[in-house]
C-alpha cells in the first residue's frame, strides 16, 4: 500500500511540475517586438535636426556576398573619424518614393549624397568580416532629402 501512494505522490509532482512548466512557457506575451530587424525596438534616433549626410546604395546581389542583398543601405561616416563608417539598411523603403530608382540599374555600385533622419533598430545579424570602427543598424527613416 505504501508503494502505491509513493507512486501516486510520484505521478501528482510530475503532472504538477509539468503543468507549471507548460503554464509560465504558455504565458508569454506574443505582442512583444523581437529583438532585433525592423520590428524591433528603436535604440537610438537622428532627429532631423542634425542634418547627418550620408551616402545611398543599393546593394545588388553578388556570388561573393549575399549580406542583405536587393536593399537600400545608408552609409554614413563620421567627419572626425574617416574609419569610422555606419551602415544603415532601410527598412521602410517605400519612403524612397522611387526617387533613388536609378541606382538600382547601376551595377558598379553608384551613390547618391543625402541628408537622412530616422529611428536606428539592431541588426539581427553582423556580417562575417566587420572592422571594429564600423557598425551595422537596420533604420526607419523618418526624412531623406538629396543633398
């Protein structure tokens, strides 16, 4: 008798433990934003106010680099810092407005010189090679104007 209410003891704490485990990993909160791309919480701002001027591409697919490929990208670098090079991906493109189309066509990789605003998100994934001094963002852009 004893050896049934063990088991029974035995069963009750598993199916228990089983039931708290399934209650807190059902618990939590889908609407959160992920970590990290687009949707992701900002973690910095440019305002408009400080007329950062950067560089627009787009980037074409290639055999040697499928990084973020058939995107828009920002590359912005600092006046005191020639080493020093952001690279931002655009996320909301349709703000572009096909504005910047003719860099599509170009295969040689052809820039336009802008002035760009906008709310900064991590990038999900860092490139294989990156130099110390440069950073990979993802931005929604609140405001881009040709220089």
């Amino acid at each position: 008798m004893k050896n049934l209410s063990n088991r029974i003891q035995t069963i009750f704490i598993a199916i228990f433990c089983l039931g708290i485990t399934l209650i807190f990993n059902g618990c939590r909160d889908d609407d959160s934003p992920p970590n990290c791309g687009c949707e992701a919480n900002t973690i910095k701002s440019i305002p408009k106010s400080s007329t950062l001027t950067g560089k627009i591409f787009y980037k074409a697919p290639s055999p040697k680099d499928d990084y973020y490929t058939n995107k828009f990208w920002i590359v912005y670098t600092e006046p005191s810092c020639v080493n020093c090079a952001h690279h931002f991906i655009i996320c909301n493109e349709k703000i572009l407005e096909n504005n910047y189309n003719e860099i599509k066509e170009v295969t040689n990789g052809k820039t336009i010189d802008i002035t760009f605003s906008g709310n900064i998100k991590p990038i999900c994934d860092l490139p294989n090679a990156w130099l110390a001094d440069e950073t990979f963002e993802r931005i929604t852009l609140t405001s881009i104007e040709r220089k």
